[in-house]
C-alpha cells in the first residue's frame, strides 16, 4: 500500500450519500408504479449501482491497491457461478413456474 | 513520523504499513466469506420467488403500511434504508476522521454511527412486532385463514415470510455484532488509542459495516420492493 493514505474529501462522501438518498427515493417510487416486465430489472439495476458506489467510496476501492481489487472482482465470480449453475439446472429441468 | 512508536507491530511484519495492507485484505476475503452466505440464501429467495410469483407479490406489500392515503407503502423498509445508508455516511467520516488525526471526530461520528444502528434496529423491531400481530411469523403464529377465499396458496406466502426472517434476521444479527465492535472502538477513541499512524481497527470496522449496509441495499427491494 501506499505510506500515506489518500483520504477522500469531505464533499465526495457528502455527494455520494445525496446521490444513494436520491436512488433509494427513484427505486421506491418506480416499485409503485407500473414498469411491467422492466420492474424488477430496474430495482436491481438501482441496487447494483447503489452497491458499487459504496464499495467504490466508503470502501475505497477506487484508491486500494490492485490486490484487493482482484479479491472484489473474484467475489462476483465465484457468486456468478452459484448464481448460473444453479439456475440453469433449475430453468433446464423445467422446474420454474412448477407450482404456478 | 514521531508516533510510529506507537503502532503495535506484530513480530512477523516489516512495517505498519505492510501490517495495515494485510489487515485489510484479511477483511476483505472475510467479506467474500459473507458474500457467499447472503448469496446462497438470495439464490434460493430467486428460485422461490420465480415459482410463486403471485404469493410473493401479495405477501410483500403487507410489509408496506398506508401513507398519504396510498396504500402498501414500503414506508418502514425505506426509512430504514435511509437511516443505514446515514450511518455508512457517518463511518465514512469516522475513518476520514481516523485517517487525518481528528480525534475529536473520529469519537463524534463512531457515536452517530451507533445512534442510526440503534435506530435502524427499533424500526426493525418495531416491523417484527406488527408482523407479529398481524399473524406472519411462519411456523409460530402464521394466520392462514386470512388467506381464505383469495387465489393465492397461504403456504407459499407463509414460505415467502421464511425467507424474509431469515435474510433480515441474518443482516440484524450483523448488525448486533456491528454494533458492539462500534462500542469498542468508541470507547477506545474516547482514550485516545487511534491516530493518524494508527487506526486500522476503525478501518476494518468500517469495511464490515459497509458491507452490511450493502446487504441491505439488496434486501429491500428484493422483500419490500415486489409490486408487479
């Protein structure tokens, strides 16, 4: 790592906490209208974002070293493959939509 | 740096600055760890929620209380979310403050931070309570027969109120232990233990309480947010 760290401004943290406020408030007023089939991609297209400016800012990630990065990056790969495999089996067996 | 001398340095590190680096990313392969029990449980909440879609949908909006006259508002679930994403906030300056050597800060906003936890956890205390009484605990006192009639399978929703207790009960008990590691370091901070040569702990503390601030920014619009 580097000697000194590098500390964030102050209006960074403060920009990026109004901007999370303003996608929690966008994410609870489209659930309540009607997005037909985009709903739910839309929530979680908010969330996803909401994450990564965590992770990037109050986590620091945008200034950790590339190590950590590497640790970051190959949490989403090994969540990718629970998330596949399983969901292939359940989609190719004919599975989903069985108690409907 | 004059202070270096203050830095506890474990035997089999070079430097403070090799210690901090290993420090973090010890947290950081433990918050895979988490990643991977919070995922398990999000997989098996998707391929439910796929399957009983209609139940889930009905099920979620009695999370939701009546507002301005709307009803089935995920008032609670989003003030929570706010009240949390203030506390990220609030750690973010208790670390900036760690990292400048403001100690006056450092104690001010770990004690904000503790504040909006607690907050969050009376609002989510209060949220079990209601759903206590209105007969949605699964299991214990899950009220099928208001289900009676309508086309849905009590069942499923009862199955969508395991998932829910799991998941929030899993990110409370986070919380809990987020909470005393917080008391901690407060107290720690309050003794002058942390300066800007020294302040790994709040660092690490920081990385975890983010991370379950990132747990339920996932949380709520997977349970409170399922309208269509």
């Amino acid at each position: 790592m580097d000697a000194q760290p590098h500390i964030t401004p102050i209006r960074t943290y403060t920009t990026v906490f109004a901007i999370l406020i303003a996608l929690t408030l966008l994410t609870v007023s489209t659930a309540l209208s009607d997005m037909g089939v985009w709903h739910t991609p839309i929530a979680m297209g908010i969330a996803v974002t909401k994450a990564i400016l965590v992770f990037l800012f109050f986590m620091h990630l945008l200034h950790s070293p590339k190590l950590i990065w590497l640790v970051a990056g190959g949490t989403l790969v090994w969540l990718s493959i629970m998330f596949a495999l399983t969901l292939a089996d359940y989609w190719s067996r004919g599975i989903v939509g069985k108690y409907q | 740096m004059t202070t270096t001398e203050r830095v506890p340095l474990a035997h089999h590190f070079e430097t403070p600055e090799q210690q901090h680096a290993a420090a973090l990313l010890g947290m950081w392969m433990f918050l895979i760890t988490e990643v991977l029990l919070f995922g398990g449980v999000f997989l098996g909440y998707v391929i439910y929620r796929v399957n009983m879609h209609e139940e889930f949908v009905q099920a979620s909006e009695h999370l939701g209380q009546s507002v301005f006259g709307l009803t089935h508002v995920p008032f609670l679930g989003g003030l929570n979310t706010i009240v949390l994403l203030g506390s990220s906030f609030t750690m973010a300056l208790a670390v900036r403050a760690a990292q400048s050597g403001n100690a006056a800060g450092l104690v001010r906003n770990l004690g904000l931070t503790m504040i909006l936890g607690t907050t969050f956890l009376g609002v989510k205390a209060y949220e079990y309570t209601h759903d206590w009484h209105l007969g949605l605990i699964p299991g214990i006192k899950f009220d099928h027969t208001a289900w009676v009639g309508s086309s849905v399978n009590s069942r499923h929703v009862e199955l969508f109120f395991v998932f829910y207790f799991v998941l929030t009960g899993l990110h409370a008990i986070h919380m809990v232990i987020g909470m005393g590691i917080l008391a901690v370091l407060w107290m720690r901070s309050r003794r002058g233990r942390f300066s800007a040569a020294y302040y790994t702990p709040i660092e690490i503390a920081g990385l975890y309480w983010h991370f379950v601030d990132v747990v339920w920014i996932f949380l709520f619009p997977l349970l409170y947010l399922i309208r269509h």
